[in-house]
C-alpha cells in the first residue's frame, strides 16, 4: 500500500478519522472532569549494594538486579506494617500500599519513593515514613545477620578473660612467696617471673594474644556492618504545592491517538471498497490524461454562478488561467479561424456553468469576442440566469435555418459584459430533445458570431447534442467532481472522449446546488443588421418572456 493512497484515503475521510480520534479521547476527558486532585510527593533514597557477605556477588557483577530486588522489599508487609505505627492516626499497611509506588532510578543505585494522596502532607508524610522504615529496618537487619557472629567473639573473649586472670593469680602467688622470702634474707633481690613461672608467663602470654586477636576481629565484624549499612535518605519528601498531571491528560492524549489510527485504518478500508475515485492519480489512470488544476467550492460563486463572469475568485483564477492558455495553445494557426471550446462534465451538476463563465470572461479580458452557447437543454441554467428571449437563442437557429426568416439580432443576448454574448436556449422545452444534426447550424451561428464559442453541454452523457458537441470541440474541458465520482461512471466517460487526449482538459470540480435564485444581468438584444440590412425594431427588442425564477432545481455551480 503506497503512502500516496493513505494520503489520499485519509484526506477523504478526514471527519471519519477526526471523529473516531474525538470518541478515543472522551475517557480520558471524562477522567479529567471527574477525577479528584491528587498530589505527589518522591523521597529518593540511595541504596549500598553490600562488598562482603550475602549479595555481595550479586550485586559487584549485576548492581541493577540488586537494586531491583530491595524495591520488593520496601513494598513488602513488614516494611509497610512498620511505617504505618510510625505514622500518626489509624494506619494499615495495604492503606500505605494503596498510596505508593516505587521505581529505580536509570542507571543508578536509587530508588523513587512516591506517594499520591489527595492531602498534599500526608503524600509527603507517608513517603518519608516508609524511606525512613526501609533504611531502619535495612540497617537492623545487617547487624541481626551479624549479631551470632560478634555474639560468639564475646563468648570467647570472656573465656579467655577467665583464663588470663587464673593465670595471674598463679604469678601473682608466686611472686608473691618470692618478694617474702627476698625480705626475710634481706638481700632486696628479686628474680624475674619468667624465672619464677616460666610457664605460666608463656601461657599468659599466648592468651592475650589471642585476646587482642578475638578483640580486633570483633572490632572489624561491627566496623563492617557500619560500613555496610550507608542507605541513605538522599531527598526528603516535601509537600507538593499544585496536584500530579492526571492520568486523564496521558488517556486524553493515547486514546486520541488510538482513535485515530483506527479512523484511519477504516477510511483506508472503505478506501479499498469503494467505488468512487481516491485521487488524483485514479483518475489519469482512467482517463488517460492528468488533471489540470481543480475548482474549489466558493461561496460567492455557489450563490451566483453570474459573479464569475464579473470578477475571478482568487482559489479559481490559477486554474482558469491554465485552462484558457491550454485552450488557446490548440486553436488553429489561422488567426480568423474560431475556437470551439465543449465544456461538459461527468454527471449532473458537475459545475460546468461557473466554468464556462470564468472562462468567458478571461477569454474576453484578453479581447476576444466570446459567445457562450447554452447547450445544456433539461437545465437550461444561463438561459435562466440572462434572461434570453425565447425568440431568440438556439430555437430562433433552427428556425432560421428551416425558415430563412429569423433575424440573426435575435439569436444572441448581450450581457454586462461587452465582449460576451450568450446563445440561449430560446422556448425549447426543458424535456425536449434535439437530433444531432442540429449541432451545425448552432455552431455556425456562434462562429460567425465570435472568436470563441464555449459551449456548456452540461453531462456528456445528457444527450446526444452535448456528445456530439464534444466530439466536434477543438477543445474539451471535463469538469470532474472528484469527492462524488463513480469509477465506472467515468470509464463510460473515458470511452466517450475524443481518442486525442491532447484536446481533453480536466478538471476537479466541487459541484453544489444554488440555494438562492442570483441577480441576474440585463437583457440588451442585439441591433446589429441582419443579412437583409434590417434594423430590430427597439419595441419588439425589449418584449422577452421570462422564465419562472423557481425553477432551479438543476442549475449547476462550483
């Protein structure tokens, strides 16, 4: 699947995707309507992976996965049990495990105690309850595991406490009977008491050596648990002054995002299943010819079709330019010879009158005589909008050309516009069909009398005028209502088309029906001469027959 046709399948159904991303966000946005504030407070605590003992290894080759394990362990009962008594009120440890979560920092050795409570101090009091329970109790729980240890260095030091003194008391008796003896010979002599107790000096001597040995292994056991038990309260919770983003905001965001991508998983089904064109692309592949531009909906243009042959809408007027040069780059060589231009479209109300009135009225600003045939027989629409005469128009041409007797002033009707003059339907009936050998004597009467002839045919399939109108045009613009257009229905267009493509201009319409009935411009019936040298009467000239301004319910605009 191209990106080409994902774009243009949403670009299709815009509103579906729009609306389905609408429908995604609404749990999150009655979450945040609903929803109370609710404040977070985060104590950070930093966590001493041990160097000696149980989890040593553990934690010098994997540190994270020690990390991790201790965030069960502020989770767990004990723990939250113990925090709770620490806390003013009535506590309980799954009240406490209701309100916090806990999470390691990246890459390092900390761990994220939050707490969420709708009272911004007791998030902040209960967070700091349960850091400071966890390092407490971490802490007692490495001198518990050393206790036995140092417990039993105390047992044997007193032993050997015991053993010391008793040997003390032998060389102190025995010194003792020495100092006696020295007094009672007066000689003042003492001898040394490794002469006197030998033994009893080596023995005392290899106790207090094993006394300061089993002293100072004491003495590194308890300075080991003090440096084994750094965890530390890194950053104290405090009392947040405005509430956590709400989980609302992240639903708002994700389901509308959900509900996009499902709009547009469903537009690029219905893309698939539809037998409308997509694109741009659908239609040269159909056709055999690219699109030239489009003609956007304008409103002043939807209201009053007769506002294009006034003024150019700056959406249209790039197309319309490109169309006309187009146009003009394949009329003959020959300077006097005229340009037949068949302006159709694919299906009803495709938007070929605004067409052909803006192209009337660049054709004119550039000087040339223009003269807009209305072709289009059941709508009738510029008929309607001049106001032509039904003497005149195209009955007062086939009059002619049966009788001889029509005056040619009566064909054409002048508008405001002095270079541009329309050939009107005249009083044929809005049900009537004419045989296709009525197209000559039309397009001749429209050559004589301008350098232009734009002929509104309406559809191409309409009738067999408007098919033969287009198969005898220099030039062909198809309007082509490209959001409303049926694949099929444009094949059997394709096939009706002339075989050089070169002479087809197409171009994407966005066709709606005229609500309001438009102002429309004077009536000025030509007082040229006829063949004859005959003047039109001035009377006569100004009596026209209107039709009903009701009646439009099939006129066309862009």
């Amino acid at each position: 699947m191209e990106w080409s046709f994902i774009v243009a399948a949403v670009r299709r159904r815009i509103v579906l995707v729009i609306a389905f991303a609408i429908v995604g966000a609404l749990p999150g946005m009655y979450k945040l309507l609903t929803a109370e504030p609710a404040y977070e407070a985060t104590a950070t605590v930093s966590v001493a992976t041990p160097t000696v003992g149980a989890g040593a290894a553990t934690a010098a080759y994997q540190p994270d996965r020690y990390v991790v394990s201790q965030l069960s362990v502020v989770t767990s009962r004990d723990t939250l049990e113990t925090a709770a008594k620490s806390l003013p009120g009535d506590w309980s440890a799954d009240a406490l495990a209701s309100l916090i979560s806990v999470e390691q920092e990246p890459k390092a050795d900390l761990i994220r105690i939050s707490a969420t409570a709708g009272d911004p101090k007791i998030a902040a009091d209960v967070a700091n309850a349960v850091a400071n329970t966890y390092i407490d109790d971490a802490t007692k729980r490495l001198v518990e595991a050393r206790q036995p240890e140092i417990d039993a260095l105390n047992t044997k030091l007193n032993d050997l406490e015991t053993q010391i003194a008793d040997v003390n008391t032998i060389i102190v008796d025995a010194m003792q009977e020495q100092i006696a003896a020295a007094r009672s010979s007066n000689s003042n002599v003492l001898l040394n008491e490794y002469v006197v107790v030998p033994n009893e000096m080596q023995k005392r001597d290899a106790l207090q050596s094993e006394y300061t040995r089993v002293l100072s292994a004491r003495s590194d056991i308890e300075l080991g648990v003090s440096n084994q038990a750094p965890n530390v309260l890194i950053e104290q919770a405090t009392a947040p002054g405005s509430p956590k983003g709400e989980l609302g905001k992240f639903l708002v965001i994700g389901g509308a995002i959900f509900g996009a991508l499902a709009g547009t998983a469903i537009a690029l089904m219905l893309a698939q299943l539809s037998s409308k064109l997509l694109d741009e692309q659908s239609v040269e592949a159909i056709l055999g010819t690219p699109l030239v531009g489009s003609v956007p909906r304008t409103r002043t243009f939807a209201e009053s079709p007769l506002a294009a042959l006034e003024s150019p809408a700056p959406e249209t007027r790039e197309t319309i330019e490109r169309l006309s040069v187009r146009a003009e780059a394949m009329a003959s060589p020959e300077i006097d010879d005229t340009l037949t231009i068949a302006v159709v479209g694919t299906q009803p109300a495709a938007g070929t009158t605004t067409l052909t009135l803006a192209l009337a009225r660049r054709f004119a600003k550039a000087g040339y005589q223009v003269v807009v045939v209305d072709g289009d027989l059941r709508s009738q629409t510029i008929s309607d909008l001049c106001h032509v005469d039904q003497r005149g128009g195209i009955s007062a041409v086939l009059r002619s050309a049966v009788r001889g007797v029509t005056k040619r002033s009566q064909f054409f009707t002048s508008t405001s516009n002095k270079n541009v003059a329309v050939l009107g339907v005249g009083d044929i009936d809005r049900r009537a069909a004419l045989r296709r050998d009525a197209l000559g004597p039309i397009l001749e009467a429209a050559r004589e009398k301008g350098q232009i002839v734009l002929y509104d045919g309406g559809a191409i399939t309409a009738s067999a005028l408007t098919l033969f109108a287009t198969k005898a045009a220099g030039v062909v613009v198809l309007a082509l209502p490209l959001q409303d257009q049926e694949q099929q229905e444009l094949r059997e267009v394709a096939n009706l088309l002339p075989e050089d493509r070169s002479r087809v201009l197409v171009v994407a319409t966005a066709p709606t029906k005229r609500r309001t009935r438009s102002l429309s411009i004077g009536v000025r019936v030509d007082d040229e001469p006829d063949a004859d040298g005959d003047a039109l009467d001035d009377t006569a000239s100004r009596r026209s027959t209107r039709r009903d301004p009701s009646d439009t319910s099939s006129e066309e605009a862009v």
